[in-house]
C-alpha cells in the first residue's frame, strides 16, 4: 500500500510541475512582445566590430607598407585591381555595388581562386556589403568578384592582393 501511495504522490507532483511549466510556455507565446527602443542601437553606432581589428581605406600609405595584424577590414573601390602588400592573413571586404547603370544589382560571389575561398556576402544596406574573414595563402591572392545587373549579365571584377611572407624571427 505505501508503494502505491507514493506512486500516486509522485504522479500528483509531476503533474504539477508539467501544468505549471506548460502554463508558463504557454503565457510566454500568447503575449504581446514588448516593443524594443531602437534609440540605443543608433547612439552606439551602425555596427559593432571587434577592438582588436583595425579598419583602413585603400590607398592609404600606411595600409601599403604596416603591419596590421592577423585580420584587417578594408573598403574596396569599384575601380581597385590591386590591394597593396600586406602581412594580415585575414582580409574582410567592405564595399558599394558598382554597377550605377542600374538600381537592382547582385553580388553573386566574392572568391579566392588562389585557395577557393568563397567568402559569405552580407548586405549592409541597399547598395554596399560586407564579407566575412577571407583567408590569404602568402604571396599573390586573386580574388573574383561577381555580379548580376537586371539583365541577367554577369560581370567580373578581379583584385589581387599580396601576402607578404610571416616574418622569422630570430634571436
């Protein structure tokens, strides 16, 4: 008989626990999401990035010849053929959608045929992207940009960017 009553107690206890949970899920979908203050995300800028990277223009002198580190963003013109030597072994891509002849262009992919890195493209706003890190083997590294107008043609802008070697040190 005590076996049978705990049985039951433990059942009355497990159904409690279940109403209790399911009714607290169930509140939670039902209700009406409270409305988030978008004031914050303005006053703290429009994105976030690691500190530890740096982000550099093209064409500047100190992009060409320093150091920068592992990982570096750079925003790339629509006429840029070369990115000049650098020693990161991470490149992040920011750039505008060239094509000014027409309004709806897409950017089908952005790939390092030198190690057939594809890179993830994200639309920032309605004409520019980002990328995600693309690997740089050292030395010369081609990547291909592809785009699509409206038409359904496709164009191809190519970038190659330089590696230098990892320094050695020595002691």
């Amino acid at each position: 008989m005590k076996t049978r009553s705990a049985q039951s107690l433990f059942l009355v206890l497990t159904s409690l626990i279940v109403l209790i949970l399911g009714a607290s899920a169930g509140f939670s979908f039902l209700r009406i999401p409270r409305k988030i203050d978008t004031r914050l995300a303005k006053l703290s800028g429009p994105q976030r990035a690691p500190t530890s990277l740096s982000s550099v223009s093209l064409g500047s002198e100190s992009e060409k010849s320093a150091s920068i580190g592992k990982s570096v963003s750079l925003t790339l013109p629509c006429d840029s053929s070369e990115l000049g030597p650098t020693d990161v072994a991470h490149l992040r891509l920011l750039g505008e959608l060239c094509d000014t002849s027409s309004k709806n262009v897409d950017l089908i992919s952005i790939e390092n045929q030198s190690n057939g890195f594809t890179a993830q493209i994200i639309q920032v706003k309605e004409r520019s992207y980002t990328t995600d890190y693309i690997d740089l083997v050292e030395g010369k590294n081609l990547l291909v940009i592809k785009r699509k107008n409206q038409n359904g043609q496709v164009s191809e802008q190519r970038v190659q960017v330089n590696r230098r070697p990892a320094a050695i040190e020595t002691q």
